[in-house]
C-alpha cells in the first residue's frame, strides 16, 4: 500500500497535555532520506503551525482514504485531463466558485444593525429584559433598580459564522463585528490565499537564529530558494539582513553599524522603545521585517511596495542594542480607518504581555492624531484573542471609573466610548456584545456589570504591568495626503 499526497489517515502525535492522540491528517508531501520514507502532514482542523514531517511509524494505514480522481474533461488542447483531489481541495474549488460569484461584494463592509446606541445607562444588575434586535431607532436613558446578578454566559447577538473564504478556521471573523465580507488586496503583508498552493502550505524555513535566540517559524515565507535547504538560516538582530551561516554573520557583525532599527525612536520607558520607520526610506529593512514577519504570519501574504506603509518596532534594550520583541505596520493614508496592517509578537516574547502593549500603542497614535482606528481584517486566531482581551479591558476601564451625579445612574454613550479610547465605533458595540453587557429595558439599552464581570477585570488588570506611558510619547503624526509622494 503506497501513501501519496492527497491521502488522509490518523497520525500519532502528542497534545498540550502531554498523551498520544490520533487525529487526521492529510498528506502533503512524501520525500526519501537516505532510502527512508518521510511525510508532511497537515492535522485537519488544526491550525498550520502544527505541521510537520512524520516517520511511517506513526501513521495508521488501516484508515487510509486515499485522493478522488476528477471526472476526465476535456482540457484547452482537447484531451482529457484528471488529477487526484483530495476532500479539502474539492471543498476548496467550490467555495471558490462562491466567492467569483459573489466578487463585486469584495471589500465592502458589512453593515451593523441600524441601531442608534446613543445614551445607555450603567446597571450593576441584570433586569428582566427584552432581545436587544427588538429595540426601536431611537432610545432614551433608563435606570435600572439596584441589586445583584449572575453573569450569564457571553453571546454576541447574531452571531454568524462567515464563509471560510480563507481555507483556515482561524480566520473566521462575526459578521456582527462589522467586518468586511473579504480581505482588501493592499498592503505590506496582504491577505490573499490565490497563491496557497502545495509549496506555500508548507514550512519551508527549518530553524531561524535571531540574536540569542532561535526561532521556529510556523508557517511558509518566500526567503530565497537556496536558503530554504539550510539547517538554520542566520539574521541580524539589528538590520534583519538574512546570511546563510554563521561564518557570514559574524563577517556581516563586524560590517554592520545599526544597534537599534532604523528610523526615528519615538517612545521609551524603562528598556522598551518604539522605532517608528518609513517603509521607502527603509525598504530594505521594512522587507526583511516582512520575510520574517511571514514565518509566523499565515494568513498574509509578502507583498514588496513597502512605500506606503509605516512599521512601528517596539525593542527592548540591554548592554548590546536595542532588541527586536514585536511590531505592527500601518498605512499612511487609510480610507478604511485602519491604525494596524499587520502585527506580530516574535514567539520568544509571547504571553509575555507585549501584545497587548503593541495594540495599546496603536490606540495612542490614534488618539494623538484625532481618530478612531481598527484592526485590518481578518485577524489570526492569537491576533482576535489579543484585540478581544484588550478592547474589554479597555472598556471596562472606562466604564468603571464612570461616577454618578446627584446619585442617578452614571451615562454614557457609544460615540463617547470611542473618542475616549480611539476604538472605533463598531469594535466598541461587537465587544459590549461580546461580553454581553448590553440590554434592553423598557424601550432603552442599559449595561449589566454584574460582580462576576468586575472582579474577573479586576485581576485581568493585576497582572497587566505593561502599559503605555502617553508622557514618553514624542510623536507629531503627518499629514500625508498633502505630499506629492510618500
């Protein structure tokens, strides 16, 4: 019995909790070392940075399913043609066929509920209440009685799960969030899956060695093709150039003058900095920083007209520089209110809080030059997590340092939510939802924070020591609209 690509059978490997599993997993490539068959795999249903290289040992041949051949049809010459598929890639060309069918919708956002989410009150109880679709246009205030509650389970309204148009789960997004039906087609790291062919799904990269550490990458990124066969590919932490061993590194070290990226530092505190760097003065690092950003970045794609974007790398310092941690890009002019195209935490800093310190520091450029901002879309499974946790704990901040006046109720509406925070309107209404704070009362929203909700922020925030320090901020924003070219 011959496995080839295509085929689908469990495979032996270890979780999170240490025991052997047998999920399925796809075949994606076979290659013999040294007269020893090994695979690459694919887990259904997990996410890409899991998959590796496999010895038959473990696989189970008992289970195999092997590819569907297409139905021979007649080809441009007119001879038939046929080529194994697998489920996936049959699954694929139809919702393929979806989206063609469905182009002229690309890139429009989908509208929220036209609903006017103007005054609400805050409650500390959870009141007999009525679906929030029902409400009329326009409310007024309402207070709601004093009391205790129990947090009910969260449930966004409407919650729909959008047509996976990008081939992996973790890309799925709620319609109700007020997020584009499908990706935009610009950036420095585009989202775009026309180029997800067998070589792309693959990792390609084995090891990465970043200053003292290295890195495994996740997934595929078009480094050059005779890199790709090196045991352990070499950057420089400084210029992110990229050398094929250690030899060159060290002859590159003695060269190379940079010990913090390049560009302006307009932020420190403590050992962590922000450079804020223009991707056509620095084109060179601006595509080094998004070959390595790909190693981690799935659901991008490397795109090399870095001019119209700005990268913001946050670097922690020491004896020897400034260090790499993470960073995000945005363009210079969005029409979409987009403060972040890409963002990326490198794995070593991860879990580590310095996610949450990226976002935040997006937020205070919008607040500096007077906006509101959004995230691009869609985001990674990690990246909705961070923005999820951090546009909670935000508003919630905000909603607990509301005082009442003349002892009513405290108010607050949507709109003012977001000048405070510079969180656009609709991120604000997805994440009340989220939380499911909002609630219609007698023909007027309130929102519930019941104790369960207070105290589970309250302890998010004890152990949030990372914050931006507006004061340390030395940023003027530009205006870039009134330049003849970036």
């Amino acid at each position: 019995m011959e496995v080839v690509e295509g085929c689908r059978l469990p495979v032996l490997r270890r979780n999170q909790e240490n025991e052997d599993e047998w999920p399925l997993a796809e075949i994606l490539s076979v290659k013999d070392i040294s007269g020893r068959k090994v695979f690459y795999v694919h887990y259904i249903d997990f996410n890409k940075r899991l998959d590796e290289w496999v010895t038959p040992e473990r696989l189970d041949l008992k289970k195999i399913q092997f590819p569907k051949k297409e139905a021979k049809t007649p080809t441009k010459n007119g001879l038939p043609g046929s080529r194994p598929n697998s489920p996936e890639r049959e699954l694929k060309k139809t919702l393929d066929l979806s989206l063609h069918s469905s182009a002229a919708g690309i890139g429009k956002t989908i509208p929220t509920p036209k609903r006017k989410l103007e005054a609400v009150s805050l409650a500390t109880q959870c009141s007999p209440v009525t679906p929030a679709a029902a409400a009329p246009e326009i409310p007024t205030p309402v207070y709601a009685q004093n009391g205790s509650a129990r947090r009910p389970m969260p449930q966004v309204a409407g919650r729909k799960r959008k047509a996976n148009c990008l081939g992996t789960d973790e890309d799925s997004q709620d319609s109700s969030d007020g997020i584009p039906s499908a990706p935009r087609m610009t950036g420095s790291l585009v989202s775009d899956r026309s180029h997800d062919d067998i070589v792309t799904r693959m990792k390609n990269i084995e090891c990465i060695e970043l200053g003292r550490h290295r890195l495994k990458p996740w997934y595929f990124s078009p480094y050059p093709q005779e890199l790709t066969s090196l045991p352990v590919l070499y950057l420089c932490e400084f210029c992110l150039k990229y050398l094929k061993s250690l030899k060159c590194l060290q002859r590159h070290l003695t060269k190379c003058n940079l010990r913090h990226p390049p560009g302006n530092e307009i932020y420190r505190k403590g050992t962590i900095s922000f450079f804020e760097i223009d991707g056509r003065k620095n084109k060179n690092y601006s595509q080094n920083l998004c070959l390595l950003a790909k190693c981690f970045l799935d659901h991008k794609t490397l795109y090399y007209d870095t001019d119209p974007f700005l990268f913001y790398v946050m670097t922690e310092y020491d004896c020897k520089g400034f260090h790499i941690v993470g960073y995000f890009s945005k363009e210079k002019e969005s029409t979409e209110d987009y403060n972040v195209a890409c963002i990326l935490t490198l794995p070593p800093y991860q879990r580590r809080g310095y996610g949450k310190l990226l976002i935040e520091f997006s937020y205070e450029l919008s607040k500096v030059e007077g906006k509101t901002g959004t995230p691009e879309k869609p985001l990674s499974d990690l990246g909705l997590l961070s923005y999820r946790s951090y546009w909670s704990q935000t508003i919630l901040e905000i909603l607990m340092e509301l005082k009442s006046e003349n002892g009513e109720r405290p108010q607050i509406t949507i709109n003012e939510i977001s000048e405070l925070t510079s969180i656009k309107k609709e991120d604000v209404i997805s994440t009340l939802q989220y939380l499911n704070l909002i609630n219609y009362y007698k023909g007027q929203y309130i929102l519930t924070l019941s104790e369960d909700i207070v105290e589970g922020h309250e302890k998010a925030m004890m152990k949030r020591h990372l914050r931006i320090d507006s004061k340390c901020l030395h940023f003027t924003p530009k205006d870039w609209s009134k330049r003849g070219k970036w």
